[in-house]
C-alpha cells in the first residue's frame, strides 16, 4: 500500500515536473513543483486511505 502511494506521488509529481517545463519555468522551479506535487499527493491519498478504512 504504501508502494501505491509514494508511486501516485511520484507520477503526480513527474507530470508537474513536465507541464512546469513545458510551460517555460526554470530547471529549478520546476523541480520544486515536482517535490511539492508529490509530497502532496502522497499526503491526499494516504489521508483518504485512512479515513475511507476508519
């Protein structure tokens, strides 16, 4: 499960990563979208997991 999430944010986070880029951000920039997107994502999901089962 927890494999699940961190692949969700990743992926999340790679797509951000692209559109920032695309978009004309810089290299750093666009990193920083992609931490953030992921960690995020990561949270949501995991946040959702947890009250869906309790």
């Amino acid at each position: 499960m927890v494999v699940a999430i961190m692949g969700l944010g990743t992926v999340a986070g790679l797509l951000t990563f692209a559109a920032a880029l695309i978009l004309g951000q810089s290299l750093l920039s666009a990193f920083a979208l992609y931490v953030v997107a992921g960690v995020l994502t990561s949270l949501l999901v995991a946040a959702g997991i947890y009250f869906r089962s309790s």
